[in-house]
C-alpha cells in the first residue's frame, strides 16, 4: 500500500459540510462500540486537528484518527500558539451525566496552602471590590503571560497576587520588583513589553522565594493560574472561563457551570 494512502483519512475530514461531518462522528463511534464492545463509549467530536476526534469514555477522553479504531491516545491535546490546555477546557465545560461540570485541572493543593502564601512576594492587583482572591505565577520575559494578562484585567470583584518568576531571565522580573513604582512598571511590562526605566540599579527580591514556592505547589510553567480552592490551571484562559473558575472556588460547581455557559459570563472592565 503507498504511503500516501494512509493520509486519506485526514484528507476527507477537511471541509466537511456540519451535517456530513456529524454522521462521521456518529459513524466512528459506531465503529468503536463495534470494535471494542467491553468499552462503554458515549460520544465522538472533532478538534482542531483535521481528522483527529476526541472519544468520551464516561469522565475520560482519548484521541482516535479518523478511520482507524485500534489506537487510541490519551492525554491532553495542547495549542501551543496560545499554551492553552484544550482537553483540560472541554473536561472543564462538558456536563457530567450527574449535571456537574467535570474538572479537569494540571494538579490540585489544599485550600490552606492557597491561604498561606506570602502576599508580600507578590505584586498585588485590586479589581472592584476584590472580594476573591487569585494567584498567578507569571513570567514578564514570556508572551503568553502578556495575553493572560490582558483577560485578567477583565475581571472583576478580584485580588490578584502576581509572583513573579525569573524562568526566561532575571533581569526583567528584578527591573520591576526594584522599580520606583512597581505595580506600575508590572502593568507597563505586560502592556506593551517595555522594561521599566529605574535608576535603582538593584534591590533584594523575592525571586528565589517565588520559585520555592512554585515548586512546593507543583508549578513548572508560567503562566499558572492558583484558584482559592486549590485548582491549578496553566495556560491562556479566557476571562469567561478564569470567572468560572473563580464562582467555582466560592459558590461550588453548579454556580460556576452557569458562568462559564453564559453569554454574560464574561466581565467588562470597569
């Protein structure tokens, strides 16, 4: 057989009107059941790669090439345009068969370790009345921290405690924290990605602290959102979504599946 063959599959799953492309997902899950008859599987999806869907087993998702049934991936499938999770977002926003959202999350900590952090090692950012409270490990030298940073802002009702982390050099999270204005000087870094213009040419910083900190919580990446409860996400969310998280750490899950299902789930500035 030539090789070329075996891209078939994907060819066909390009542009396929929405009605033809529903029956192929019925059509692959047809065949699972029929393949693997032992396995109760619920639905078939596409994603953003051509010919490759997602498989729901109950709370679990695996990953099937179109036209073949004998491999199944599992893992999380990742934009690395945007350092998104997108397997963690569909756990996160598919009903459960009891109707709670499932979660999915790069790991969880006890609600005290949340409670316990040392707020003085971070640039803290008040968002209306900022009744709940996030924690962001982010890296100023890194882009998608920037883009992050932008959703935060949308929020509202929220205190933001941003430590920051030295991954891509020390020289800008060190030229923020020892500038005159350092909250100021955050902002303008993650605006526009200009260095703060300082005469203190050096200061003690928390740093290292940061860094323990992250690795006593799990935290490898940046950026890595840390919710009141003790969920960790890393990656681009989108404010609709972080909303979500954040009614979630306060209210419980059914609150926060309305949120993020919503069209007036996502905050305005104010």
């Amino acid at each position: 057989m030539r090789p070329w063959i075996n891209w078939i599959p994907l060819l066909l799953a390009v542009g396929l009107p929405p009605a033809l492309a529903a029956r192929a997902e019925d059509a692959m899950l047809a065949q699972l059941r029929k393949a693997h008859p032992g396995t109760h599987f619920d639905r078939v999806a596409p994603t953003p790669v051509a010919g490759i869907y997602e498989v729901w087993m109950g709370d679990n998702v695996a990953y099937v090439r179109r036209g073949s049934t004998r491999y199944l991936i599992f893992g999380h499938l990742y934009d690395v345009r945007h350092m998104r999770d997108l397997t963690a977002s569909r756990k996160a926003s598919r009903p459960a068969s009891d109707g709670e959202p499932l979660q999915e999350t790069t790991g969880t900590v006890h609600r005290q370790a949340v409670a316990d952090v040392p707020v003085a090692d971070a640039i803290v950012a008040t968002q209306g009345n900022g009744a709940r409270r996030l924690l962001v490990f982010t890296d100023p030298a890194c882009r998608f921290c920037r883009e992050l940073d932008k959703e935060l802002r949308e929020l509202r009702d929220v205190t933001v405690l941003h430590y920051l982390m030295p991954f891509q050099g020390r020289t800008l999270p060190e030229a923020i924290w020892c500038a005159p204005d350092r909250d100021a000087a955050y902002r303008q870094v993650m605006t526009d990605g200009t260095a703060p213009q300082s005469s203190v040419s050096a200061c003690a910083t928390p740093l290292e602290r940061n860094v323990a900190l992250a690795g006593r919580l799990g935290i490898r990446v940046t950026p890595t959102l840390l919710f009141a409860d003790g969920r960790i996400t890393a990656g681009v969310l989108p404010s609709a979504e972080i909303e979500a998280g954040l009614a979630r750490a306060a209210d419980g899950p059914a609150r926060a599946d309305g949120i993020a299902r919503s069209k007036h789930g996502t905050s305005r500035k104010r």
